[in-house]
C-alpha cells in the first residue's frame, strides 16, 4: 500500500509564500450562510503566509479563454500562518465569484497577487475597536478579530455585525465562542427582518447612531474599523459624524480609486512632439501612448495582455517590471517600496515619461 510522505519542517525551516513563485491550492470549501462560502487554500510548496489581518488577495479566475482577476479580502488569521481563506458571496450578476461556487474543488490550483491593503489594526492601532459591518464586509473584522484571539485575547472589541435574517449572519457560531474566549468582545446583532422560523430577540432594522450608541456607549472613544455595500457604509459614517466622533480613527474597506482621472492628469504634449513608445519586449510589440494613456491602455489597444482587477492602482495584479525609461506611477498603496526599488511599477496607474521597455 503506497502512502504519501509528508516532510515535517518546523516554522523557521520555511520561507513566506510569493506570488511570483507559488500558486494556490484549495483545500476546503466550506458553506457559511446562503449564497456564501469560504474557500482555504495552501501553498503548493511547503511555504507558509505572511500578511497582516485585514489585507486582501487578488485570484486569477479562469473563467474562459481570458481569466477574470477578483479582489477578495482575507478572512483567515497570519496568526495561523499554513492557510490562507477567503469567504465570499455570490451576487446574482457575479461572473469569478460564480465560477468559483460551481467550479472550486479541493485540489485545484490557481494563481493570487497580493496580500496587499492597509485595513488592519496594526496599520491604525487603538486602545479599543469598533468593528461594523454588514454581509460579506463581515471578512476583514474576522480576520482581525481571529488575530486578536491568538495574540491578544484581552483585546477590547465591539462587534457590530448587519445582516437581512439571522441566518444571513456569516460566522455567528464562532464570534459567538470567540466571545466566551474573549472576555473584552462584546456581540451585536442587526437583521433587516427574520421569518416565523427564526426565533430573533436581537435589534431589527438598519445601523444607525441609536443601534450604535446603545451597542457601544463608549463608541466615541474607540477606534472604527467599517466594511460593507457603499450605502451602509456612508450611513455609518453620516452617524458617526452626526455625534461628534473623531473621523481620523474612522478607517473604512474601500476599493473605490481615489487617484485622480486620466483627464484630470493629462497633460498635452507639445505640438508636433512624438508620443512616447511602449515596448513590450516578451510580446515582441512596440507601441505608441497617447497623452494622458496609461501602459495598461497601451497595452489593451494593441493586444498586450496584462491581468488587472481593481485598475485603480489598490490590487497590485497589473504590478510588472519596468526594464527602461522612467515613469509617473500614481498608486493607491497596490505595490510595495521594495518591489518600486526592484523595477517594478503598476501598469494601470503608471503613464511613461518617454520611451519605456515593459516586460510582458
């Protein structure tokens, strides 16, 4: 009887996953509430993940012919450095997310860029958190909150979490045991409504400064961490703002592109001056960028594929190396210092100061 081996390597005999070298392996795939599962994934070398809770992923879905890049925020803990999971919700109109409830199994692999972001308490710590979400906004806060369990389980946490029913509630049963582990994490409940056959003692209807307030009376001295569809977050921050509170520790999960637009940043070459010239060395292409373009542009307009997600310069999936000339990068924190000092640069946020060599 053939069996495999597993080499036993102890934590400082292993080196932190990359994703320029290491792809995904699903492991589980779990159902958490209607329409939301959570996906773990390991290494497919022995290698373990470094991220900070909080952070995000962007997976590489192969949906077709042309794979679709999706940006998932980490539902897992770096406390419990072996795996690596996000939990996610199918919209009605979801095409990666979709694939991936039909399709994901145990043992297929797939590509992922990042851990990037900075909504994490360690990047914005305070002496107590707030934490306010709503359906699958929900992932952040538990991943921060799995951390504090294993590294500070005296942390003091209010935990506000919005749902449409009680069974919406995405890892009710664990914040629920976390809470007996964890004397200083305090639950609370909001459902839009609950059915006949779910029994519901708990506060009803929509977050507002009330539900807040009666939740976490100190609320105005805590630090806020909110997470969910942009309407409950602007609601959120409508109260907050309404009751005096202190919006430098508000921090929000947000992948809207805060750099300015391409027309807002184009600036008109001199008249009979040349645009500058893209080439795309593995490609074998060279071609011209227009004012104002990006390289990501340049490289869509003429049949250059490079993969990108949020294309605001948050995900780091269009990160590639810059081999000559100069350019103008604009980004939203989707690249590290260390890889700007490598050579790299984001293509979707990067526009060139003159002729450019791309490795793609």
């Amino acid at each position: 009887m053939n069996m495999a081996v597993t080499t036993y390597q102890h934590f400082d005999q292993m080196v932190p996953w990359s994703d320029r070298l290491h792809l995904l392996e699903c492991t589980s795939v779990t159902l958490e509430a209607p329409d939301v599962m959570t996906f773990t994934f390991k290494a497919e070398r022995s290698v373990w993940f470094r991220y900070l809770p909080g952070q995000f992923v962007t997976l590489e879905i192969p949906v077709g012919p042309e794979p679709v890049m999706r940006t998932y925020t980490l539902s897992s803990s770096p406390s419990r450095p072996y795996a690596l999971a996000v939990t996610v919700k199918a919209q009605k109109d979801s095409i990666g997310t979709r694939w991936m409830f039909e399709h994901l199994k145990p043992g297929m692999r797939m590509r992922a860029y990042g851990p990037l972001g900075d909504f994490s308490y360690v990047k914005h710590p305070g002496e107590k958190y707030l934490f306010i979400s709503a359906g699958s906004g929900i992932t952040p806060m538990m991943s921060m909150t799995r951390d504090m369990a294993d590294r500070a389980p005296l942390s003091d946490i209010v935990f506000i979490n919005c749902a449409r029913s009680p069974s919406e509630i995405i890892f009710r049963h664990e914040l629920e045991n976390l809470s007996r582990l964890m004397p200083k994490l305090n639950l609370g409940f909001v459902v839009e409504h609950c059915g006949k056959a779910e029994p519901w003692s708990g506060l009803r209807g929509f977050v507002d400064r009330a539900k807040i307030s009666l939740l976490s009376p100190d609320f105005l001295d805590r630090t806020i961490f909110c997470c969910g569809p942009e309407p409950f977050m602007a609601a959120v921050r409508s109260a907050l703002d309404g009751a005096g509170f202190d919006m430098s520790r508000y921090h929000q999960e947000s992948f809207q592109p805060a750099v300015a637009t391409v027309e807002e940043e184009a600036v008109a070459l001199a008249e009979g001056e040349a645009p500058a010239m893209v080439s795309f060395a593995i490609a074998g292409k060279q071609a011209p960028c227009k004012p104002g373009e990006t390289i990501l542009m340049t490289a869509r307009a003429n049949g250059v594929r490079i993969g990108a997600a949020c294309e605001s310069g948050l995900c780091g999936t269009c990160r590639v190396m810059l081999l000559s000339g100069e350019v103008d990068m604009n980004h939203n924190g989707g690249i590290l210092d260390e890889e700007i000092e490598e050579g790299y640069i984001l293509a979707c946020c990067s526009r060139p100061k003159g002729d450019v060599e791309i490795e793609v």
